[in-house]
C-alpha cells in the first residue's frame, strides 16, 4: 500500500547546481489609481444640468448569465460573425425560441450573449438556414457569371447558406454589482455588468437599422446628413453608455457624428471624392482602393454586394465566360462574351456611358462578377474612415455645431425616439430610465490675476483679456532678421513696418528686416525641398551671419507642402527660428499682435505671468523645486497603420516659473499608445526622452533637480490608467534612478481627457457655462478622484469640458489647491490671450508632435517603409527617427 503511494508523489525538486546563488523574489507592487481625498469647495455656486440621466436599478437580487457564440457553416468553417453574426441569431431565437424557454439575449454582434437568468441548458447546438442571407455575397440575378451558369455552378458556391450555431454557458454576472459599486465599494463584476446593459443598447440599436460605432448609433435620416464635399456625409446620430456615477447609475447620452460615404451611384461618388469635373479625369487606379469593401445596390436585380475591385478591362472590352443554353449546344460550352454586350443583348438593359469605363467587381479572385458602374449604387450608412481634409474638417464642425438649447431638445427628442422603457431585455433586467436632465451643482472659480510689463496687473474677463496699451512682461530684442516670401501674394514693406511698429508698442525693440528674399518665379513649380534649399541658398549669399529669427510668407495657409521642409531645415540643420505665416487678408493690428506673441515666446521671452508665479506663491509648488510635464501621442490617420506614431513630451523650466516650457519628440510603433522612450538605456547610457528634460530643468533651474514632479497625460482611456501608472510612471522613477541612485522625487498623475460625453448646460439660462466652471460631485466617479474643468469662455457651440482624473499624489494636494492650479494652468498659453480649454502643457505637446511630424513625410514613407532604418514596430514595420533639434533651439519653445 506504502508503495503504491509513494509511486503516486510528485517528483522531488531539481537539486541547486552549486554555482547558483538563489535569489530573493521581490514582489512587483501595482500602482492603481487613487481614490478621491475630498471635494473643493472655493468659487461661486452655479446650478447646472447635465447630460445624464437618472437610472433606477430594481433588481439587484438575479443575475446576467454571459454565454459564448461560435458560428460556423455546415462544413464547420468559421464564420467571421462581424456583419452576419445578428442575422444568424435572429433566426436562431426565431426557429428554437420554444427550446430557449423564449428568454431574450443581448447579442454583441460577435461572441458573445447575455441573458437575464439562465437558458434552460448550459449547452446548446442549433441549425439554420438563411433564405437570402448569402445571395448578397454570391453573384445573384443580373449578374456575369452567375444566375446563367446552370446547375453544375451552383454546387461550387464558396459559402452553404447553413449555419451550425453554438452556445456554451460561461459565467454569471450578479446584478448586486451594479449596487456595490455605486456605493464606492470594489466590485469586480460592476464593468461586466454594465457592459451587459451597453450591449442591450447597441442591440436594441441594431434593431432599428442603426449603424453601431461603439456606443454610437446613427439612423439612416437623410434630415440628419450634412455634405462636406468629396464624396463625404457627417451623420449625426446619438451616444448612449451607462456610467457609474456619486449620484448612483446614470444614462450618458450625446449628440455624436461620424463620418459615412455619400450613398447615391458610384460615379457621382468617384466623381465628387477625385474632385473632377467628368469620368474621363477620374484616377481608376486611385478609385479602386477608395471603393475596396463598400457595399453596393444593383439597381438592375435590387441586390446588395461588396465591391472587391474594379475590371482590368473596359466594360466594352472586358470578357467573361457565358455558358451556352441554346438547343443542340453541349451542356458545358462557354463562349467569351463582353461584359457590356451582355448586359444590353441579353439582358435588354441599355448603358448610357458604362461602355468606356471598368466595371464594378463584386465577385472572388478567381470567380469575378462584373457589374456595369452605372447600374451601381453605394448603400447608405458606410462608414468613412480615411482623414478628412482641412476644408471638410472645417466644413464638419461648422455644420455640427449646437449652442446649449438646441443640443438639449436634440438629445430630449432622441431619449423620446430610442423609447427604451419598450425593450423587453432592459425591462427584464429591472432597469428605468429618467427623461430629466441630473441637476447638479457647479462651483465657478475666479479667474487668476496675470502680470504684464511694467509691473501692471491685468485681469482676464469671461476668460480674456487683450494687450491693447500694454507691453509684454519680458519682451526681447530683436535686431537680426529677414522675411521669406515664397510667392504669396503680400505686401511686405507694409507687414515689416506694422511689426516693427506693433513690437515696439508692445515694449519689443524690432529693427527693421536685413532684407525680403522673394522666391525666383523660375523655382515656383519645383519640388518643396528643392524650393526650399534653393531659397536657404540665396540667404546665405546675402545675410552677414546667422539671424535670430525668419519670417517665412506661406502662399497657402492649410496643407502647404512647404511647410515641413523648411521648419525641418531651419529648426534641425540651421538651428534658426521661424514663424511662418500665410496672410489671406490685409495685415491688421489684431493679427500682427498674435504673431508678436508667438516671436516673443519663440525667442526666449514671456508675454505674460499668472500673478501667483510672479510672487511666486502657487501652492505646493512655489516653494519646491517642482517639474510639470504634458505628454500626448498622436496617430496617424484612421485606417493607416504604417505611420508611426508620435510621443511628445514637454516640461516646465526655470522654476519657479510655470509659464516656459521646451519639447522632446519621438517617433515610435504605430497606433502604440503608451510612451516607450521615457527611459531608454542603450549601452549604459539613458538615451530617453525624460533625461534630456531632467538635465534642462536642472540647468534653467539653478542647479536645482525637482523634488516634485507634475505630470499631466492627454489622450488615455480609463482601461490604460493602469498602464501609464505601471509602464510610463515606471519608466520616468527609472530615469531619476539612473541619474542618480540617492534621489526620489515626488510624483503626481493627473490624465486629462478631451474625449467624452458629458456636457453641462446652466440650469437658468440658454448661454454656456462660464469660464471657470468646475464639478467634482454628482456626476463624477463614485470612488476615484476626477473633476471636470471648463476653464474657458465657450463662445461657439456647446462647450467641451475637460475630464481630470487624478491618479497618483505623493505631493498632497487638497481639492481646492489641485483645482486652482489646473485652471491657473489654462491661462499660462503664450499664443493667445484667452483661457484655453486643457492645461497648457497639454496643448504645447500637441503642438510640438504636430509640428515634428512635418519634418518626414510618412505618407511617402508608407509605400516603402521597410527600406529605412529605425525601430522596428509591431508586425515588422519600421519606424523612421525624427531627425534632432538643433541645440540653439532645442530648449525654445519652438512649436509655439
């Protein structure tokens, strides 16, 4: 028996080879976000509304069951359930609705269902068929190659429209969570839960034909479609998610607008997005991968197909094989037929103009279907994921635009339109929705005195403020520069004598310009670089030496090839700073005084100080060695995921000051959201983005290293909170470490999100919430430490408040401190005289990734992005370094 049970142990451990020293396993602490440490209480009370509404949740005792969804065909092919998936489980609940106990699902659409309760089986396996389910996809009536093919073709069809549909039980959810949670406790079942009901909302969506992204649903309205031009519709449609808030659960609903291609025929899309005039200028090539995926409507045969490329040939031209049906002919004789002989011989359909152009392919590779274009029309609600022009970005948010009172009755109508107290499945889940906006209450902050020259105080009104009769605090001197004008159309003795005069008023000593290059009208059609170097050359013929600034006349004020060629040579070969500029109008004051702002700040001064900077006397700040920080990335477009992407970094200098900041920038993999290059150890050298600012602040500063370090993160989403705490956050202590071992600096957290849907509207008036606005009770989170801040005056529109989650405070700042300091932080932007809407590191970041970007042309990198050398992303693709900052202006604020 003994030894029965000794054969039955485990085997013993590997002894210790006695070269090996066993090392102590130190336990990875987890940072998570902090929980709230109070509520501020300075400023004005202001009664607001905002866009949540109230939910009651009477069913706390049952439970969500969660189960999986695997589609496949009869010959057990896996079905990509994206598109189809809805179809297939409407009729499997249609067929066996008597085996499912006729309980209703919430259907992701993918693999996964929800219902209320269990199903009466932990398992089930179902069979169904789909009457017209794939005669989208296969080549139907009207057709080449389909419908005259005969029986022998129809047995060779890609797809059975049979389905095989299993469902397997996988986990229950208790609803108690949804409860737990709004009363601050953890729960780790509250995001599945309230995923479940976000699910019931897409479906519900869904079933009113509504085209889904994420939690925005949009109706196939024409009243709601507005046409930016090139072939693009803005549809406006509504958001709608469940959020756990200090008032309990609410539901957060907003207008929302998404980009869809313009539905109607083919050509007259082609047509408006090549901006031609007629077919014959249209790119064919170019049009095919613009048309790639989108799904058609034949107007010949009513039936629906996705466009899978374009003919080689013309239609006149281009051949396909038509099987023989006549008496006497064998059963399996072709004969090579045109497309467009087909269609007006055989099938009595007349073509207007589709002879001369390809035809529509809406087959598989080795199965081609050839459609005529003109019979072609692109269904409604197609998702339009490629960058939209200046123009149409402009266009889109002129014509989106709401002021307060309309956007209210707009989101009323659309919570009366949705009609959710009807769904049987919120209904079965005990949920109710309130159709009142939640009345919370505001506080407004005053705004912070600024200093300007002088020694004068100025105070900011309804979040302005201007410098008329007044000078700039630290205003420099500027003897050496020259204006460039690459064959804009401008007066530039008049421009040269408005800014000498307008700097001068502003306390600025300006010496006239050394001289005006103007572009030779030979070089007008070269390439950009080419323009641009051959300029450079005929400056250094003709300048004495370097200058401190050029002002450089731009002929087009968006999009300019330009642009990106000459900051590159001036900022990274040259080490000399440039404003560009691009006049549509005649120069006023108003105009020439912005641009003096952005010199003034370029080259070192400071046009104005928060009051409290001056003394210095900002809390916490003022009286330790404290570094802020804005850091952002930014993608490339939609859709493109062989542009790199870019992580900028900028950081405060000079402390005490908070007003002058300097910029690190850095290419990295495509769409990778977190910053990698913050501690980058190569060769026992830290080649990383945060030395660089450690060693600048310790230079500006005095000697000094921060004892306290502010960081302040744009762009994450709560899923990454976790992350920039554990990755970045870990990365930055690394590079303090590295420096030296001894010093442990303090930090803060604090992400600030631009990317939301919750609004706020004053509860006594049709006008926008005041500059200064700030909430942090009633509809922020019931456990961790958030606010929103709408630090300025929203003077189009309906204003966008900014979304502060703090996440991490060794420092101890109260409420009221934290809340003083991030508004005061949106009045410190040196380009303008009004309070922006984020802090302003955050947008320096912005600006510094947008303008360093333009130094590559990565739309002319993607073709052939294997072939450079840089880090190497995900999927292998290459990402190509930005090339450095010249050290004369690395330290300036350059992107200002």
């Amino acid at each position: 028996m003994d030894h029965d049970k000794s054969e039955m142990l485990p085997p013993p451990p590997p002894a210790i080879p006695p070269n090996v020293v066993p090392q102590k396993v130190v336990p990875v602490i987890k940072r998570l976000p902090m929980v709230r440490s109070g509520f501020g209480s300075k400023g004005q009370p202001i009664p607001l509304l905002t866009n949540h509404f109230k939910v009651a949740v009477s069913k706390t005792d049952g439970h969500f069951y969660h189960y999986s969804v695997a589609i496949k065909y009869d010959d057990d092919t896996p079905v990509e359930a994206k598109g189809s998936g809805r179809k297939i489980l409407e009729k499997v609940y249609d067929t066996y609705a008597a085996e499912l106990d006729r309980k209703r699902f919430a259907y992701d659409g993918e693999k996964t269902l929800f219902t209320v309760g269990p199903l009466p089986r932990n398992k089930f396996e179902f069979t169904v068929i789909l009457e017209d389910g794939q005669s989208n996809r296969s080549a139907g009536n009207g057709s080449p190659g389909a419908d005259e093919s005969g029986p022998k073709r129809s047995k060779r069809q890609p797809r059975s429209k049979t389905y095989k549909v299993a469902i397997n039980f996988a986990a229950k959810i208790p609803m108690q969570a949804i409860a737990d949670a709004l009363r601050g406790h953890d729960s780790e079942h509250f995001q599945d839960a309230v995923r479940v009901l976000d699910i019931m909302l897409r479906q519900h969506a869904s079933q009113q034909g509504c085209l889904l992204v994420r939690q925005s649903f949009f109706h196939n309205e024409p009243r709601n479609f507005v046409d930016l031009g090139g072939g693009v519709v803005g549809c406006r449609g509504f958001h709608s998610s469940f959020r756990a808030t200090q008032g309990g659960l609410s539901l957060n609903m907003d207008v929302s607008t998404t980009m869809i291609v313009k539905p109607g025929p083919v050509l007259d899309f082609l047509l408006a997005n090549q901006r031609v005039d007629n077919p014959g200028q249209i790119d064919w090539s170019k049009a095919k991968r613009t048309l790639k995926n989108l799904r058609i409507k034949a107007t010949n045969s009513n039936l629906e197909y996705k466009i899978s490329g374009l003919s080689d040939s013309i239609c006149r031209k281009q051949t396909f094989p038509l099987k023989q049906r006549r008496e006497g002919a064998n059963e399996g004789d072709e004969v090579q037929i045109t497309v467009y002989d087909y269609f007006v011989n055989h099938r009595d359909i007349r073509l207007r103009y589709s002879g001369d152009f390809p035809c529509i392919n809406a087959g598989k590779p080795k199965r081609p279907t050839y459609i005529p274009i003109e019979l072609c029309e692109l269904v409604s609600l197609q998702r339009y994921t490629k960058s939209l022009s200046n123009l149409q970005r402009a266009s889109l948010v002129e014509k989106s635009r709401q002021k307060p009172m309309e956007r209210m009755s707009s989101l009323k109508q659309a919570l009366a339109t949705s009609n959710y107290g009807a769904d049987p499945l919120i209904v079965a889940s005990g949920v109710s929705i309130s159709t009142e906006f939640t009345k919370i209450q505001g506080r407004v902050l005053p705004a912070p005195k600024l200093m300007v020259g002088k020694g004068e105080d100025l105070w900011p009104r309804n979040g302005r403020w201007n410098f008329n009769s007044k000078r700039l605090i630290e205003p420099v001197k500027l003897d050496r520069w020259a204006v460039v004008n690459f064959s804009a159309r401008c007066n530039v003795k008049m421009l040269s004598e408005s800014i000498v005069k307008c700097g001068g008023m502003k306390g600025m000593t300006i010496s006239p310009p050394f001289d005006c290059f103007e572009e030779s009208p030979n070089n007008r059609r070269s390439p950009a670089v080419v323009r641009v170097e051959q300029m450079m050359e005929l400056i250094k013929s003709r300048l004495p030496g370097p200058p401190q600034l050029l002002l450089c006349i731009l002929p087009e004020k968006k999009n300019c090839d330009l642009y990106g060629p000459w900051k590159k040579k001036n900022l990274s070969d040259l080490g000399i700073v440039t404003q560009c500029m691009a006049p549509t109008k005649p120069v006023n004051d108003q105009y020439t005084t912005n641009l003096l702002l952005k010199i003034n700040a370029k080259l070192g001064g400071i046009n104005s100080l928060l009051g409290i900077e001056k003394s210095p006397s900002i809390p916490l700040v003022s009286t330790v060695p404290t570094l802020i920080v804005g850091m952002d990335v930014s993608h490339g477009s939609p859709g493109r995921s062989d542009v790199p992407s870019i992580a900028a970094v900028v950081s405060s200098r000079e402390w005490p000051l908070i007003s002058k900041y300097r910029a690190a920038v850095r290419t990295q993999s495509p769409k990778l959201e977190m910053i990698d290059s913050l501690f980058k150890k190569v060769d026992d050298v830290d080649q990383g983005i945060f030395r660089e600012l450690l060693q600048d602040f310790f230079i500006s500063s005095g000697k000094r290293k921060p004892e306290q370090i502010i960081i302040f993160r744009d762009g994450v989403s709560e899923s990454q909170f976790n992350q920039v705490l554990n990755i970045e956050l870990e990365q930055i202590i690394e590079a303090c470490k590295f420096l030296d071992e001894t010093w442990s600096p303090k930090f803060m957290v604090v992400v600030a999100q631009k990317n939301h849907h919750t609004k706020f509207f004053q509860a006594n008036g049709p006008d926008n919430v005041p500059p200064g606005t700030v909430i942090d009770n009633g509809i922020c989170h019931p456990r961790t430490n958030d606010f929103y801040m709408c630090a300025h005056a929203g003077m189009i529109g309906t204003t966008r408040p900014t979304h502060y989650h703090v996440l991490y405070d060794e420092l101890g700042f109260s409420a009221d401190a934290l809340q003083e300091l991030v508004h005061s932080l949106s009045y410190v932007y040196q380009r303008s005289t009004t309070a922006i809407s984020v802090v302003a590191p955050i947008c320096y970041a912005h600006l510094a990734a947008a303008q360093m970007s333009q130094f590559i042309k990565f739309d002319e990198l993607s073709d052939k992005s294997s072939s450079h050398s840089g880090t190497a992303g995900p999927g292998g693709v290459s990402v190509p370094p930005l090339p450095l900052l010249h050290h004369k202006v690395s330290s300036s604020m350059f992107f200002c």
